[in-house]
C-alpha cells in the first residue's frame, strides 16, 4: 500500500510500544513536542515556534488518540489518522505559516466514552480539564477518530442537542458551522452529517468545551447508515449511548440491531481492523482538511 509510510506496519504490530514509537519518531523529525502526564497516561502535545501563532485569531487544537484496543492491531482505530496528522504536523513546521495550530495524540481513549462509567478516565477528559482550569479561550477542538478507510468524510452531530448554558450551545453550533464550511471545502459533494459514537471529543463537551467529531466511512456505508436512522428512529440513540447491543429485546434483535451499523466500525477493536482495509481516498481527503484547517482564520 503505496501510500502509507514504510514505518506503519511496525507502528501497529502487536508488540510496539506506541508512545515511545511516537516520541522516538518526532525526534527524528525535529518536531517539537511535549509528553503530558496525568491520571496515569501519556499525552503527547505538538506545538510550533512562536511565529506560526498570532493573538488575534482563535487557536485551533486537534485530537488524534493513538491508543488502540487490547490485541488488536488498530490500523483503523486510530492509527491513520495518528500518521495524517504527524505528516501534517512535519508540513506545517516548515510552512512558515501563521496557523495557530496545536496537535494533542491522547492516550486511554478506548477506555470509554460519553455516557460510559468510565468517562471520567476516558482519554481527552483530563486534557479538557486541565483547559478548563487553565482558563484556555479563543480555542477550537477538533477530533479525528477512525479517518483511514472510505471516501465519505462524517462531521459528527454528537454533543449538538446535549443540555447546557446558551453560551455554550451557541460556541458548539458556530463550531459545527465553521467545521461543516472547511469540510464542504475539502470534500465538495462527498460529506455528511451524522450521530457518530462518542471519542475524544466526550471528554471535552462533559467539560463544557465545545468539539467536533470527525471519521470517514466508503459512500455505499454511509448511505446505508443514513438509511439506518431514517427508518429507526430510535437508533440513533442506541447509537450515541454506546447501547446498540444492550438496547435489544433478543438475540436477533441484537444482531439485527449490530448489523447496522457501518461495517467500518463494526471492524473496529477486532482483528480486522489492519492495513488491509485502509484506502488511498481516505488519507488524501484529510490531508485536505487538515491543510484547509491550517489556512482557516477566526478572529479572536
């Protein structure tokens, strides 16, 4: 596969030791970076040299977790979208350009989500509290969870009907907005809109920090899915509560229930999600976003 580095495979073989894999590998690049402790785990922070940031536009902070499920090799999940952004990342150091941009690789992700009891020690939450205290403004989040396979890019709904102050509702739907518009860009006639399950982005939004979610899916299962939820009005919530399964009567129900979801992420925390279901489209679809993320400017 032409279009992944020579070094990905060892990234996701069962016996690497990914965080210092990544910290060996931004080194070599002379890319400046800052390991974060908290709760246990690792975060690894990218920021650029004072001149690539500018007080009179809003930073943009981007989310990529790097942990994967136990023994599984998680091409997918998310070690595609870990190698976009480190790519990303090597361009932008050297681009001279006024981008305003910070890189967060979260450890612990796979640890839960939004409406799980373990929420509280999910990957992004100790980050987003640590904003929080911190008092961090003038600051968009963006996730990338699961982008390597497909040609359809999902701006995640997930968070937009969650309660809370109108200050914070109005900051998400702007976000949503501005991410929708910089998406509409990269991919023209090839997004969507969609519940999709909780990532990183749970951590920020319990923190009352608006964030958005984004994954790629191939056009035939994002049109199956959207199909999915038209018919079912009730999915969607099974969906974004992490309770597809457990929302069923039965055994068929359940597997009927499983079924539809995007087969995508059905090979997610599995030993299917390898390589071999990556695809060339996915990976020059968010190389755009991501460079249209840099070029974007909101004043502060």
């Amino acid at each position: 596969m032409d279009f992944l580095p020579e070094d990905f495979s060892e990234f996701i073989s069962q016996n690497c030791d990914r965080t210092e894999f990544l910290i060996s590998r931004l080194k070599k690049r002379c890319i400046p970076f800052t390991p974060i402790k908290l709760d246990g785990k690792t975060h690894i922070c990218i920021l650029f040299p004072k001149t690539s940031y500018s007080p009179r536009f809003r930073a943009k902070t981007v989310i990529v977790h790097y942990d994967r499920a136990e023994n599984t090799p998680g091409a997918n999940d998310n070690s595609a979208a870990v190698y976009q952004v480190l790519d990303w990342a090597e361009q932008l150091l050297y681009s001279g350009k006024v981008h305003n941009i910070r890189i967060i690789l979260t450890d612990g992700e796979e640890l839960g989500g939004m409406s799980s009891s373990d929420s509280l020690n999910q990957g992004a939450f100790a980050i987003a509290q640590m904003f929080r205290k911190l008092g961090v403004k003038n600051n968009d989040v963006f996730v990338l969870d699961g982008c390597g396979r497909g040609n359809i890019l999902l701006v995640s709904t997930a968070g937009m009907n969650s309660p809370g102050p109108i200050s914070f509702k109005l900051e998400l739907d702007a976000l949503f907005k501005k991410t929708c518009d910089i998406v509409a860009d990269a991919a023209p006639g090839r997004w969507i809109k969609a519940p999709v399950p909780y990532s990183d982005n749970a951590g920020f939004l319990a923190n009352g920090i608006p964030a958005v979610a984004l994954t790629v899916l191939p056009s035939e299962e994002a049109t199956l899915y959207l199909r999915n939820l038209q018919r079912d009005k009730n999915f969607e919530r099974l969906v974004m509560t992490h309770s597809v399964a457990a929302g069923a009567a039965d055994k068929a129900e359940e597997l009927l229930l499983t079924e539809k979801l995007p087969l995508t992420w059905r090979m997610m925390h599995t030993p299917m999600d390898s390589e071999a279901m990556l695809t060339k489209d996915a990976f020059s679809m968010i190389s755009r976003f991501l460079n249209n993320l840099a070029d974007s400017v909101t004043m502060a």
